[in-house]
C-alpha cells in the first residue's frame, strides 16, 4: 500500500469530491431533487449539446460539461423521480422503474429485458442497480492481444483511471481495499456484512477463495445531505434514503446548479442531420403526444445498448439509408450482458437474506484468463440478496412448482444466495435492430435483440455455478438451488480504431458524424466481469474531458453568445453545503 | 403433529428422493393473521401489523393490493375457470383461504402492463395466457379427460409436470413455444402470489422496511417485530437439556 493510499484511508469519510457539490445540493428533509432553480431552454434556441438519457453516462456528462459552461439540455424518456412519492418499498410495486414498453427478443439464448436490465427516468438503470461498483481491470482493454477473443480497446487502462478514482469520492465508493485489477483503495470504509455473507466467507476460505467486502457506490455514514444506509435491502427497488448512488443524486443536482437543463418525459424519436453538410443538427423529441424539436450544435446519445442503436437506426435520411453514422453495418452490434447464474446454499440457522443491501461481499480472483480451464477469460462472485418474488423464480428454474415450490418458498430464511458474472464475449451476430412491424405509442418501431452463447460462453458459465457450489458445500450447506439468467447490457455502438468495424472512435465520436457522440455503455467493446456502471460513468467522464479542453476537433468549441434561458433568480433553500 | 427442527433440512423436496414434499398440515395454523391455506410456519408473525411502521406510499401499494382486488375484466368466464385451476395446482392452493392470484393476474393485463420484453415467437402475454388456457384442456383431452378442470389430480399433475418439462404437442402446442409459455405464465404466477402479504407471513418475511430499516443482521438474528418459526426446539423431547424433566 502507497503512502497516498494510508493517507486516503485516515481521511476516509472525510473527503469531499472536488469540483461536484450534489450531495450538498440536496435538500435535508424531502428526497427530491430541488429543480426550482433549473434552466429553461428555448427549442429553438441551439444549445452546446443535446444529451439523450440522463442515465450513468448522460448524467455524468451533463454535470462535467455544465461546469464548464456549455449550454446542455438533458431529454430523457422516463420521469423526474421523486423518491418520496414515486418510490416503495415493495417488489411488485417498483414495475414503473422499468422500461416495459415492448421490445422483442431473439436468438438461441434470448435475454430477458425489463426488471432485469433496462431502466428508465432521471438516473437510468443506476436506479435500480444493487450498487456494485467495481473498475474493470487493465487487461480488460487488451483481451485481443492477451487472450485472442473479443476485441481490444482503443483506450487503455491508464485513460480512464484518474476519473475512476474521481467518481469513487463522488459516489461515494465503500470497500475494502481492492486487490485484484489495479490494486486500490475506496473512500469510504466497507459496509457491515450479514449472517449469510459470514457463513458464505468461510466456505471461500476453506477453499483458498479470497474474499472483499465491497465495492458499493452507497454511502456508509452520511455524505452531504445523504442519509446513512438503513439495510432495508430494497436496492433493487430504488434507494428511498438516497444512500445508493445514481446520477439522479450524484450528478444532477450539480449538473442543474450549474444551469444544465434535465427535461423529462421527453421521448427522443430521431437525430435530424443537415443533408448536406452531414452535420446533426437537433433531436425530434415527442413530450406529452406532441413532436418537437430541440436545435443543438452536437448531440450525445446516451440511451444505453438497447435504446441507442434503436434511435441510432430509426434516424435514416438519404445521407444514412441504414441509419445514422451506420454505414458500415455496425450499430447494434456485439452487444453484450454477463451470464449471471445464481446458487442458493440452505444453511441451518435463519439468514433472512432479505435484510441488508444485496452487494456485500465479493470476489475477482477467477477474474483473468487461466488456460487450465479451458476457456478465455472469466468471472466474478459476489453477494445478490433475491426477495421473495425474485426467490419464487429461483426456486421454480430449479424444477419445483406446486407444493414442493411452497414448502422451498416457507425456507426462505435459511437461504443465502451468491451469484456470479461471467464475462460473455461480443459476437457481431448479437445484434439490435428495429422490429419494423411492431411499433410503440408514438409510431416508432421497437428494438429487436438476438442473442445467442458461443462455447466460450457456456464453458465460463458452468464453471462459475461449479464454483460457486464448492463455496456452499464447503460452508456446510445442507441443499442447493440454482437459477441461469443473465445482467446487465453493453456494447452494440462500441468504440475502436478501425472505422470499418465500430461505430466511434476513441473520443466516442461517431466515425461518419462529426458532431454526433456516443457517451453510454454501449461504446464497450469488451465488458469484463464487472458491474458497468461505473465505468460508463468514467468513459462519460472522460469524454467530457476531451471535450472541454477541445482535443476532439475546434467545432465543438462552444460558441458564446447569449442564450435565451429563463432561470429564476436565486431562491433561498434549505440544505446548501 | 410432528414437531418440526428447522435446522434440519430433510423437509426440503431435494432431500426427500422419491417421497413427496412434507406435509404443510403438519406444521401449526397460522393464529395472527392469514396465511395462504392457513399454514403456520411462523404462527404468530403478521406483517400486516406492521403497516403503522411503513411509509405512506407503500402501503397505500401494498394494502390496495390485500383489500381491493377488481373482478375479472380481461379472461373471459371459461378461461378464468380453466386458469384459476391451473394456478391453484401450480401454487398448491388447494384450499381457502386463497391468494387471488388470478384476479391479480388479471389485473395486471387489463392495465396494459408489460415486462418489457417479448420473445419473438410468442404473442403478447395476455394471448399467451389465453392460448395456454386452451392448451391445457387440449392437453387433458390427450389424456382422456373432457377438459382441464374435470381432470383427475392425477391427470393435472401430469399435464402440469409436462408444461414445466416443455413437453406438451399438439394442437395449440405445435405453435406455442410451451416452455417459453410455462416461463411466461408463471413468472405472473409468482409475481402475483408472492407479492401478497399472506405468502410474506407463511414464509417469514419482514417486509416493507422503510423510513424504520433493519438492525440485526447477523446469522440466527431477528428484529424484535419479526417472527419466530414454529417448533425450533421440541417442548417435550428436550426437557432433559432445558433441565425441566420431571417437573
């Protein structure tokens, strides 16, 4: 451990992220965002940049770039959430998180969307993610070079680590200290773990497995104007305390301070482009049945890997016959999700794994490429919490329905469940596209995902669920239950250096588009065992880096002149840091 | 009845080889609040009388969901027969009183609400749930019966099991993926049961836990308010180690 490590470890909890006052910004006694002070743009009125989705990468790009003055305006498809009183505590009620508009799903092994993937509304699927927050490791940018599958990145480790270590404070990260990847530290100390999370660590132990606790974007003890965590363990549900990081609290409100517009309900229906210069020129927007169109000097699309290319595609014109910036037949392409199967291991004292937040513990030693086992890459283990819903379906992929199904269901306190994310490698054939035959409310055809395993896949898959049962067996569990299902999504835009098969370039750039960005998880080319959300957070991060300090070409050099925003004068409010 | 050990798994159907699951009626009737059949796996435990201790927009959800459940306005009278057995069979609610999943079922595809994804195989989800109320009485046909619902247990289960196994064919099934369909019905299945505060009593769960949060998290804890199981220690076989033999 470095001395800067020892010394971030005495200041830990202490430290305040620079150059991003959300957590200060929020209000003390009520949940929601303060938006009374928020700018109103013109649509008319040609801001810096449209940003499409105020999700991981959006929100974390609108925030960036507001403080540095570029007139931003936010659409996003979903509500302004207000935790107070759009949020509960309940599985069955949390269906409105969700994106639940139709999307069809194809392929050998189709994967299900909705609940398990696609979220909607100001923070995107951060809402309702457990709150892991892992780096990915530096050999995850070379997988090519290294291991010969997948695709190497145009980026390496080095580019995204210092905005790594920014969004840590910003979340604020809570761990252990990180030994796999890039060794690190967090800025907040690891979170107390549950019965079940003990029992499962020794089993790991027994077996040579090392274990961490951590690392979650969720605060431990208070942090601004964010309570502590109260181990209500409805993560998955959407944190009503404001403990779990998403951008609707860690970016937004410092994003809107700054005089970033977040205009919500707004569904994005084409990126218009100038036909003869090829430029993009706004956004056609429906906001309550009506089209719209917001002008804008550069648009960032960050509706994530499924919504992404879907507008990516639905924008044709006589330029892009195909869709936008796909002339060369990529977007929609190698889209990826990790193959998350889950063990249950019975134990006999009462766990009651629904308490205490879903991420506790977890483990990336079988991370890296190992060639005894017969397969590139690998995966991780850590900690998921399923409640009863969730745990009905788990039990039912192991077999058992009727009374068997009730009496595995009456067992519920004696169960702990781990799980593991598998690194699935990207295959051109894994494809979104638009199902021209099926369209939504407002007439746009719908998304279409394929996605079949290669063998690779399959391989990574089982060794992960054998694995995880020798940790059960060895922690004395006296039954097993097991579910195959799949988590998260990225890819299907993905970045690179060759114009012929990505869709950006290393600045998420759209090859064929000078003014149009890609700035959300679908520019991976490649995704690791690790959760994505804060890595598209940092891939935002970065390119509004390069955006700002205008090393991505001079037309993007915001113009100056006087907007026409309507912005109330200061208001007094509460809660200021 | 049997006393039971919990921290024994034996009553767990992967342990019990070819014998069926242990009898629910061997466990106590639930006597604070409803469970599902009344079983009383954690007799005196009824979330509902923790509802003083929820936020206001929860349980405003979660009480709507006990106390006002519409009628059936999307299955038609002769799909709602033939499913209500189905769903009966398939969450062995063999007697009142009944969660009425059917009804939530229902309810959800009047709203409109979807899961956000469709195979490209298959119907919307409410056809779905129309087809498969045809299937299942073509399925009975093939095993002698009129219908599904004057099927025999027997005859159910097989046809069931068969569902679970995507083993149906014929007729409606030469069209319908049937594990697709299994997987589709019974997601909603359970979605709607186990989002009942009766099935959170049967099976111990705390519930609803904000603005109050959980405390004790630890292997073998429970919060003051939850509830204890039935018969982890025997009251009569283990008067000897409680040292009250003979009294």
């Amino acid at each position: 451990m470095s001395l800067g490590h020892r010394l971030r470890t005495l200041a830990r909890g202490g430290l305040r992220p620079p150059e991003n006052d959300s957590a200060f910004l929020l209000d003390v006694h009520r949940r929601a965002v303060p938006t009374e002070r928020m700018a109103r743009y013109d649509d008319d009125y040609s801001v810096d940049l449209v940003i499409v989705g105020a999700g991981a990468g959006g929100g974390t790009l609108a925030q960036r770039l507001a403080r540095r003055g570029w007139k931003v305006v936010v659409l996003e498809k979903g509500p302004f959430w207000d935790p107070d009183e759009d949020w509960v505590s309940d599985e069955a009620g949390s269906h409105k998180l969700y994106w639940t508009e139709e999307r069809v799903i194809g392929g050998s092994d189709p994967v299900e969307l909705g609940k398990n993937n696609s979220g909607h509304g100001v923070g995107g699927s951060m809402i309702h993610y457990a709150g892991y927050c892992p780096r990915v490791h530096p050999s995850d940018f070379e997988v090519r070079t290294r291991d010969g599958v997948g695709e190497d990145w145009p980026i390496s480790y080095r580019d995204l680590k210092r905005h790594y270590e920014r969004l840590e404070l910003e979340l604020p990260v809570s761990g252990e200290y990180w030994p796999w990847g890039d060794p690190h530290g967090y800025p907040h100390s690891p979170h107390p773990v549950a019965g079940g999370a003990e029992i499962a660590w020794e089993g790991a132990r027994k077996l040579g497995i090392e274990i961490k606790v951590g690392p979650v974007g969720i605060t431990n003890g208070s942090f601004g104007n964010r309570p502590h965590c109260i181990y209500r363990g409805f993560c998955l549900q959407a944190c009503k305390v404001n403990a779990k990081a998403s951008p609707l609290v860690t970016h937004i409100p410092d994003a809107i301070e700054h005089g970033a517009e977040i205009r919500a309900n707004c569904m994005v229906s084409r990126v218009e482009i100038d036909e003869s210069s090829g430029r993009v020129t706004g956004v056609r927007y429906f906001r309550e049945g009506q089209e719209r169109f917001q002008r804008a000097d550069a648009v960032a699309v960050a509706g994530y890997s499924i919504e992404t290319p879907r507008l990516l595609l639905n924008s044709t014109s006589k330029r892009f016959p195909h869709g936008l910036a796909n002339g060369n037949d990529q977007v929609g392409r190698c889209v990826m999700v990790q193959g998350a199967p889950q063990i249950a291991g019975r134990f006999p004292d009462e766990l009651r794994m629904y308490k205490a937040p879903p991420p506790e513990i977890s483990s990336e030693q079988f991370y890296e490429t190992d060639e005894t086992r017969g397969f590139a890459r690998g995966f991780s283990i850590q900690t998921v919490g399923p409640l009863p819903i969730d745990w009905a379906r788990h039990v039912l992929a192991d077999g058992h329905w009727g009374p068997a199904l009730r009496e595995y269901m009456r067992d519920y306190n004696h169960w702990y469940t781990l799980g593991a994310l598998s690194e699935l490698l990207p295959l051109p054939e894994n494809r979104v596209t638009v199902a021209s035959d099926v369209t939504d409310g407002n007439g746009l055809p719908v998304a279409r995902m394929d996605y079949s395993q290669c063998e690779n896949d399959r391989k990574n898959i089982a060794m992960a669920k054998r694995t995880i049962r020798e940790i059960f067996e060895a922690a004395g569990a006296q039954d097993t239950l097991a579910i195959d299902r799949y988590a998260h999504l990225v890819g299907g835009c993905r970045m690179g250096s060759d114009p012929e098969r990505s869709v950006v370039d290393s600045d998420h750039r759209a090859w064929e588009v000078p003014n149009l960005f890609i700035a959300d998880g679908s520019v991976m080319p490649t995704q690791g065992s690790a959760n994505p959300a804060i890595t598209i957070m940092a891939l935002a991060s970065r390119l509004a880096e390069r955006l700002t300090a205008k090393r991505i070409g001079s037309s993007q050099a915001p113009p100056r002149r006087r907007p026409s925003v309507r912005r109330p004068q200061a208001l007094t409010r509460s809660g200021g840091g | 009845m049997a006393a039971r050990d919990f921290r024994d798994a034996g009553h767990l159907p992967n342990l019990r080889e070819g014998k069926p699951p242990a009898d629910p009626d061997e466990l106590p009737r639930q006597r604070n609040g409803v469970t599902p059949q009344m079983h009383g796996r954690y007799p005196d435990f009824n979330v509902l009388d923790e509802a003083d201790h929820w936020d206001e927009v929860t349980r405003r959800v979660v009480l709507e969901r006990v106390e006002r459940v519409p009628e059936i306005r999307y299955f038609t009278t002769p799909e709602a027969i033939t499913l209500g057995a189905f769903l009966n069979a398939v969450l062995a609610q063999d007697r009142e009183p009944r969660i009425p999943v059917l009804k939530l079922i229902d309810a959800k595809l009047f709203s409109g609400k979807r899961e956000g994804y469709r195979y490209a195989d298959m119907p919307d989800d409410g056809v779905t749930f129309r087809r498969v109320a045809v299937g299942l009485d073509a399925a009975a046909r093939q095993h002698g019966s009129s219908d599904f619902i004057s099927a025999s247990d027997e005859v159910k289960h097989n046809v069931i099991q068969a569902f679970a196994d995507g083993e149906l064919h014929g007729e409606v099934w030469d069209e319908l993926p049937c594990s697709k369909a299994w997987s589709v019905v019974m997601r909603e299945a359970l979605s709607a049961f186990y989002s009942h505060p009766w099935a959170w009593n049967e099976i111990g769960f705390g519930g609803p836990a904000y603005p109050r949060g959980y405390a004790r998290l630890g292997v073998g804890q429970r919060e003051n308010w939850e509830g204890a199981p039935a018969f982890e220690r025997d009251p009569v076989a283990d008067t000897h180690e409680r040292g009250v033999e003979g009294t």
